[in-house]
C-alpha cells in the first residue's frame, strides 16, 4: 500500500523531522484534484463505524474490495504532540496506485532542505519564525457524498 499524507506536521511526526532511518528525505507531491477526488471517492474506513455499516462483515467485505483506504489519527503541533483535531491518512492499492503513479502525479519537490529549516527555528524556540516557515495548510473542501463516506461521525476534522 502507498499512502497520501496530507499533513504536513504529521508527517513530521511520522519521519521524525527527516531523522528516522530510511526517513532522511520528504518530497511534496502534487496530484490533481481528480485523482484527489477518485481516490476519496471510492474509499473506505480502515476501521469499523457503526453509523455506515450494518454490522462488521458488511464493513470488511468493502474493506477488502475497496482500492483506497481512509484512517484518521491524531494531528500534531510544531512539537509533535497530537492535538484533538484528526489528520487523514489515504491508502492506496491496486488500481489506485497505478493511477496515482501513471495519471496524478503532477510535481514532485523535495523538501528536505526546508523541514530542516523548520526543525531548527522548533529546536531554537522562536514560535514567530516556525509560523513563517510552515507551509500553508487548508482544510480541503470535500464534496457531500464524499464526506459522507469517509470522515466517521465522532472524528473532528
């Protein structure tokens, strides 16, 4: 499975400001807001939600044909402590990946350089300087239908 991680502090998170082995880079990738959407579109909860299903089979039998995969853990601040709101994490498989790789991928960058920027002004304490240095994050504005699917009624995004 490749995973979409749109958060940029929870992949700071995840990667230990660049540092966990095998984690020394970050590159940003840009897709389309299509591929974006297909993805969503077409997904399913990594966990069972009982406001969806009617019971656990009916959740696992769309896990398992579903070719993308939503979880939502907590995000994170500049100290990579979780905050209360959630960060989606999209997993995808089969199908998905091949489109995401052959058809969605429209820039790479990496970004390496400046998450060490930002690790240092964090270490350094100077709240006003990492402020400057985050990149901008929206929440993204999902269709209905898609929000329906994929965001669980007790997450707060």
């Amino acid at each position: 499975m490749t995973w979409i991680k749109p958060s940029f502090l929870w992949m700071m998170y995840r990667s230990g400001w660049a540092t966990k082995p095998d984690q020394e880079r970050v590159l940003a990738i840009q897709i389309t807001r299509e591929g974006f959407e297909w993805a969503l579109s077409r997904a399913c909860l990594s966990h069972f939600d009982r406001t969806r299903f009617r019971d656990k089979a009916e959740w696992r039998a769309e896990l398992e044909s579903s070719p993308v995969r939503v979880q939502w853990d907590p995000d994170r601040d500049t100290g990579l402590n979780p905050l209360s709101r959630r960060a989606i994490q999209i997993g995808l498989s089969g199908e998905a990946v091949e489109r995401y790789v052959d058809d969605w991928i429209v820039g790479m960058t990496d970004i390496t350089g400046m998450v060490g920027d930002i690790r240092r002004a964090v270490r350094g304490g100077g709240d006003e300087e990492v402020a400057a240095l985050l990149p901008v994050e929206r929440e993204y504005p999902l269709p209905e239908a898609v929000r329906e699917r994929i965001v669980p009624t007790r997450v707060a995004v």
